[in-house]
C-alpha cells in the first residue's frame, strides 16, 4: 500500500531541540515504516525518522506481526551507521535508552519504566514499546557504509519503534502483558509529540556512542534493566535456557549463569517467571 502523506500543516512545526542534520517524514498511513524505510533509503542524503499515524501492516521481531491500534506510535529511523563490527546492533541498545528518556520525558516521572532484553521497554513490568533492526542492503569490499554485526558492510539501517500510546494490543500467550501510556500513566501523547521527545534523545545516546564506543551505552543500559541478577528464560529458536541473568557483555549478548554454566546468549526472546 502507498504511503498517504499528511498536509504541510499537519506535520507540525520543530521544535527547538530537534536534533540538527536529522530529517524527519510524517504519513497519515503506510503499511510498515520500516518498509517504507527500505523504499526511501537511496534516495534521503541524512537520517530520517519515518512517522506513521497509522501501520496497516507492521511486524515485529522474526516476522511476527505487529498490532498498531490507532493513536499509538510508530516510526523508523533510517541512517548509515557508523562504526567497527557489530556496532549497527548495538543501536538497539542506543534506541532501548532514548525510548526510556522520552518515556520518562513525557509522563515527568523516572519510576515504573525498565529495559528487557533485547528490546522491550516496560511500564510497571508491562509491554510498553518493541524495536525492530533491520539492515537495508550491505555492500562489499572495504569502502563505502559501515561495518555491521557479520563483518558486512551495511548500506543503511532501520530502527522501527513501536509505542503503546493510547491503546494495547491483545495479550500474547506466554509474552508479557501489555500497556498503554494513557492508562498505565496517564499521559495524553501524540506520535508527534512523542518523536520530539525520541529524536533528540536518540541522538544524544547516537553522539555518545559514536565517541566513546558501547562502553558506556552498556553501562546506562544495565543500569535500567529489567530483572537482572534474578532468573529468567531465554529461548532461542532451537533451545530454551534457564538461568540467572548477571549482564549484558561487550557485544550486547544476554549472560546468564545456567545450570550448564555461565552461557552467552546473542539472541533469544527472553521470559520471566
């Protein structure tokens, strides 16, 4: 389905802090903002946050699909990442942490927000918010793009966010509840609103980490995790483990102390008990 944009004057004016060099698109409908991400990729000369007021096909992680009811956010930012092997996943982490602050910037209070790994934010232990990275291309050879978490060149990246402003989707079976800002809160938000809050954030962490490498994104990422030190499940598409969650290391893989020993987990769905 083809975008539906918006009038000029439905798209808002900036406000003062949104951050420089960074451009932003607003669709009154699209089918996934991550889609739409891969369609416009070419074509924009700086990162670009892709807003939907409404997905009509948006998915999730390993192709689930994504519920969008109305009111709520969701949007993509696609950018060359920056950086050595490994590091366009580890903006999930930089996004985790942007989705935190805006969160908290929104409702002006700090508690009942936390991080699951390896890319849920919690309202009050609920499912408030999901990230999905997609890599949009890769090119070979040493020059040109950024190195991604293969080894291979990533020609761009899509970081698409999903927030329950207004409305939660149905329960999941075995999944964690989720939450809408407006009742969990009480916080009225718009997706606009809501981006200007994500994007300066998001280019804070983005600044940060572009400096001084993931060192300290994992340091404020731990600080706001959800259950660490107690035990969790963590399955991945062929094992499910059992064990207590001690950190996150230097790539951004879940460690859990199991009864088989301390095991390094890069990508899994996390459960708690």
């Amino acid at each position: 389905m083809p975008p539906t944009p918006l009038s000029a004057d439905a798209h808002g004016a900036a406000v003062s802090d949104w951050p420089a060099g960074v451009d932003r698109v607003v669709l009154a409908e699209v089918d996934s903002t991550n889609a739409e991400a891969a369609r416009r990729a070419r074509d924009l000369t700086q990162p670009t946050w892709i807003l939907a007021l409404r997905q009509t096909a948006g998915r999730g992680r390993r192709g689930r699909a994504w519920v969008d009811p109305t009111g709520n956010f969701a949007a993509t930012l696609v950018m060359r990442p920056a950086g050595p092997p490994g590091a366009a996943a580890q903006r999930s982490f930089i996004a985790a942490l942007a989705l935190f602050d805006a969160c908290v910037a929104v409702t002006g209070r700090p508690d009942g927000f936390a991080l699951k790994w390896p890319n849920d934010v919690l309202l009050n232990g609920c499912k408030l918010a999901g990230i999905l990275l997609e890599s949009l291309g890769s090119v070979g050879g040493s020059g040109g793009g950024s190195v991604g978490v293969s080894g291979a060149w990533v020609a761009h990246l899509a970081i698409g966010i999903g927030v329950n402003l207004r409305n939660a989707p149905p329960a999941q079976d075995g999944a964690v509840r989720p939450v809408n800002l407006w009742d969990e809160a009480g916080a009225a938000v718009t997706p606009e609103e809501f981006l200007d809050a994500l994007a300066p954030a998001f280019a804070h962490y983005e600044a940060q980490f572009t400096t001084y490498g993931f060192a300290p994104i994992r340091n404020a990422w731990l600080a706001r995790a959800a259950r660490l030190g107690e035990t969790i499940t963590a399955r991945t598409v062929t094992e499910s483990y059992d064990g207590v969650f001690e950190t996150i290391d230097d790539s951004g893989a879940l460690i859990l102390n199991t009864a088989r020993g301390r095991m390094a987990i890069p990508a899994a769905d996390v459960f708690f008990r």
